[in-house]
C-alpha cells in the first residue's frame, strides 16, 4: 500500500465492483469514500451463486457478454484477468475450488467472500457511510458535489458510479446510478432484465407447476433458432425456470423489449434423434397394444406432464388402446416431445432478475481507464454499464475487473 496522500475518491455504490473499486485506489493511497444507500454494503453479493458465490468462470471468453459493444470488455480484462481476481482472493484469504468451470469459495459461503472484503476495506482505512443516497452530483473545476437525499453536500476530486443496475432492488439496485449518469449527460441504453425467468402463454401452467425434466430449450424468433442450451427445466404456475431459460432469458428479454413475440421450443428427449423416439414409442406400443395410452407412457415421461402432451398433440381419447394410435396422431406427439413450442409473453420482474441488460453506453468510457469521455474525473465499474454476462460468474468477473481498474486509474493524478 502507498502513503496516503489527499486525493479524494468518491464510490457510489458498495456492491461487488464499488468494494473492489475502493480497495484498488485506497492500495493507492487514495482516501476513499463509499456512499451505499441500504443499510449495509454488498448484500447482493451474499445472494450470488445461491448463496455459494460464484467467484468466476476459468473459461472466460468475449462470447459470454453482451451488449452493443462486448467487446470493451477487453480493456478492463486485459489489466485485471481471471487469474489476477483470483490471486487477489486469495491474497484475502478466499481458497478456492473448480466445479465445472465455475470458481468457488472453498467455504461454499457466499458470506466469506464479502467478510473478507469488508476486513480489507476496515484494514485500509476506508470510509463507509450506509443508508446515503446520491441525488445529484455537480462537477466543479477541479471536485464534484454530491448532494444526497439527507440533505447533506459531500466533496470529492474523483467519483466512481458503481451502483449496479435495476435488477434485484431489494439488495440495493435500483437504478439511481442511470439518473445520475443521464443528468451528466451520458446515453442509458434502455435497460431490460436478463438471468431472468420467462412467462409462457399456455392453459396447462397451473397443472404443472413443480415439474421438472431435463431437456433442451431453444429461443426462437421468426422461425430462426437464436440459443439452445440444455440442463434442468422447471415449469412455474407463470411459466418456465431453470438454468437453462435463466442464460437463453436475455434473447427472450430483449425481443419482448423490441414489441416482438419470441417461442421456446422444447425438447424432452434431447439425447436421442426424432427417429429413434419414434421407434421407441412404437417399440412400447407393440409390447401392450391393448395398453391405456396416456398408462403406455408412464416410465418415459413424467406422469403429470402425460395429459398435458397427449392434449397439446390434440389427442383427446387419452385412454384408448396405445395400439390404436393414428400415425397423424404419433406425428403430432412426437412433434411435442421434440419440438414443444410455447409462445413467451414476458419475464418476472426485476426483483426476480439476477442482472440488468443495457445501462450507459461504453462508446461514452475509456476501456483502458473506466472513465467517462463527457466528464473528466468521472468513473464507471460494474452493472451500470451495458455490459452483462452469461450465468456461471461472468457477470461477477466482470464486476471484479472493472471496478478494480476504475479504482486504479481513479487513485492516478
């Protein structure tokens, strides 16, 4: 750590980005500032991987990322890679372990990860003030004002917006950063919650709510496939879940945000072809013609999704001798077991959201330094750029990396 020096940083926001942006200037010997608006620092990331803490993902790469430049992600991880966050964790006091690429405390405690933190932050003298919110800030010639809703003026020589995004409110991100920064007069990309589950239109909802099935799920516009990804799906009393529809939300998201109609498309049985589902279904079918067909499929599917497929293939007999099954009618079910489509028509709210797509626009920050291009001494770290990431702790390397340069190029004179 350098000599403490009079360089005064302000960080609006004390979440993942805003509590690695303030150790980074204050190692500089910055004397740093934290201004949090909930009654305690970093709540949000006591919820990230279900409480575990996904740190990271060692397979970083640009395709994880999104937003109208992913590609500004560069700059921040060039100078602050997966490597470096995780040597600075351990630095802290986090060992860490691999589980199918994603990185997590040994502790599997969420808690761990900001108790060392905050020890950090305690340790180099930085200054905490909760339940302080930022109304306004006023650049001056050579500080900023920040006037906060308590009617209290504070005074900085450089400020950092590290205040996260619209997703999840209750842990502290609400949107204010993108009024502040629009009244400093920077473009806020219209946000749209991501990481999010999706509402379906479909009659059977209620009568599946809790079922769940590993699958294959696909977003699809105009007829045009635009993601798929596999694992566990979970049907909700609104719609579908699971980690699955959380890491394709965002393509679902952003078309409903654009007044279009996106489709899931479903597939139960993605491990083998059309053809070979065809020949065990008529496989099953010769065993026991006389079977109950909605009874034939017990063992195959799950039993309360039985009466749901057979009515969505338009087969209302559900007791007829499997044996008697048109080859229209096979088609038809077949179609469902491996093509389910279902129209989405919205996600859950923004508290249901893990992360927020769009934010201020990266043309308006400097990749290497996080600073704004419109006001000097102004910095940017975290969700409140329109920057997001995939589910497997993109979204928290992303935080880590750019609040740690903004805090460094922040404590440089």
């Amino acid at each position: 750590m350098k000599e403490k020096t009079n360089l005064q940083v302000c960080i609006i926001g004390g979440g993942a980005s805003g509590l690695v942006a303030a150790i980074s200037a204050a190692r500089l010997g910055a004397s740093v500032t934290i201004l949090e608006q909930m009654d305690r620092v970093g709540k949000k990331i006591l919820a990230t991987g279900n409480g575990r803490c996904n740190l990271t993902n060692k397979n970083v790469t640009i395709e994880q990322f999104h937003g109208k430049n992913p590609k500004f992600i560069y700059g921040a991880f060039g100078q602050f890679s997966v490597e470096q966050t995780l040597n600075f964790f351990e630095m802290l006091g986090i060992t860490h372990k691999i589980e199918e690429e994603k990185v997590y405390p040994f502790s599997d405690q969420a808690s761990s990860v900001l108790d060392v933190l905050r020890y950090e932050v305690n340790q180099l003298g930085i200054k905490e003030i909760c339940g302080a919110q930022v109304i306004e800030i006023i650049p001056m010639k050579t500080k900023f004002e920040l006037h906060l809703k308590e009617e209290k003026i504070l005074y900085a020589d450089k400020v950092i917006l590290a205040t996260g995004g619209k997703a999840s409110p209750q842990l502290g991100s609400n949107g204010s950063g993108f009024a502040l920064a629009e009244k400093l007069g920077h473009t806020v990309i219209t946000p749209f919650p991501a990481l999010v589950q999706l509402h379906l239109k479909s009659p059977f909802l209620k009568r599946l709510k809790g079922v769940k099935f590993k699958g294959e799920a696909g977003i699809y516009k105009h007829e045009q496939c635009l993601r798929k990804e596999k694992g566990e799906i979970l049907f909700t009393d609104y719609g579908i879940s699971g980690p699955p529809i959380l890491q394709l939300s965002r393509l679902a998201s952003q078309a409903l945000h654009q007044g279009e109609t996106p489709w899931i498309k479903l597939n139960l049985f993605p491990q083998i072809s059309y053809e070979e589902m065809d020949l065990l279904l008529q496989t099953r079918w010769g065993y026991e013609p006389e079977k109950p067909l909605d009874f034939s499929l017990v063992g195959l599917i799950n039993k309360r999704l039985i009466p749901v497929i057979l009515s969505e293939a338009g087969i209302t007999q559900l007791q007829k001798p499997c044996g008697q099954v048109t080859n229209k009618e096979r088609k038809k079910l077949l179609k469902i077991l491996t093509n389910w489509a279902l129209p989405i028509v919205g996600t859950q709210s923004w508290s249901q959201a893990q992360v927020t797509a769009g934010g201020v626009h990266t043309k308006e920050i400097d990749p290497k330094t996080m600073e704004s291009k419109i006001i000097p001494n102004l910095y940017f770290a975290g969700e409140i750029m329109d920057i997001d990431g995939d589910c497997g702790g993109f979204n928290l390397q992303w935080a880590w990396s750019s609040g740690y340069i903004a805090g460094k190029w922040s404590a440089s004179s």
